[in-house]
C-alpha cells in the first residue's frame, strides 16, 4: 500500500481517537518515515506528555515504529511541543 495513503489514514485515525489535538506539522519522507508535531492545547504539561506517550504507542499497534521527542515550554517558547517519528516499514528510525 502506498506509504501516503498509510499516513493520512493513520493521522486520521489520530485526530478521531484523541481530539482534541493541536497539529503544527505533518512531514512524510520518501524513506517510508515520517514525524507528526503537536503543541498542547492549554492542558497541563505532564497531561498532554502522557497524551502524547498514548499516541506513540498507538502509532505502534498499527506495525509501525515509533519515538517520542518531548520540548518544555521555557521563557522562548510559552508551550509544549511533542514529534512523534515514524517508520511505515517498522525499522529503525
């Protein structure tokens, strides 16, 4: 199956399971990877990392790969922000 096709459904999959969410960016790379970001959405800090820990590990019960990368807000950048990359193949990222 398209490895496009398998990103959008699967981020669809995302948005009905989990709203509300908050997407900065949705990138595919030619590799069979790709990386979904999020910012919160006004929740607490340790309520939107576990939210994000429960998205990861969903990404994984469809056979694919994936790694969390967590961002604190600090004094440049007032809100949380999370990367979740994925492997479509299931390999390393």
């Amino acid at each position: 199956m398209d490895i496009v096709k398998l990103f959008l459904d699967l981020n669809i999959e995302i948005q009905k399971k989990f709203a509300p969410l908050s997407w900065v960016d949705l990138t595919h790379y030619d590799d069979g990877t790709g990386s979904i970001s999020f910012t919160d959405c006004g929740e607490p800090e340790d309520q939107f990392f576990n939210k994000m820990c429960e998205i990861k590990e969903f990404v994984k019960t469809f056979g694919y790969t994936a790694e969390l990368i967590k961002w604190r807000a600090d004094c440049e950048c007032p809100y949380h922000e999370a990367t979740i990359n994925i492997n479509f193949h299931g390999g390393e990222l």
